[in-house]
C-alpha cells in the first residue's frame, strides 16, 4: 500500500492531517489548521515543495 495522507480533526476541533506509510507508520504530522480546506492546501504545499527540500541538519 502506497502513503496516504490522513485528515483528521484534534480535540480542540482544529484540523491535522499526518503523513501515514504503507505499514501503518505515522512519519509526519501537520500544524493545526482552522478549516479542512486549509488543512488540504497544507497537504497540496508539501506535495508541491518537499521533493525540492534542502536536509538542514544542526548536528553538522
């Protein structure tokens, strides 16, 4: 099964969505949005932005 990207909504009513793997494994979670259209064009940015994404790693 491919990535899904999963909305859903938190216990003060904002909207998340969090980036799920194939195996079930959660590897991202978004900010809270105030609308669920928000939260779509917050999904639609990272599909659009995260292939070209510079690694920033503080550890180096």
């Amino acid at each position: 099964m491919a990535s899904r990207f999963v909305i859903s909504r938190d216990a003060a009513g904002a909207y998340r969505f969090r980036l799920v793997l194939g195996n079930g494994q959660t590897i991202a979670v978004s900010e809270a949005f105030t609308s669920r259209a928000a939260c779509v064009n917050g999904i639609e940015s990272v599909r659009r932005t995260a292939p070209e994404a510079a690694l920033d790693d503080s550890e180096l």
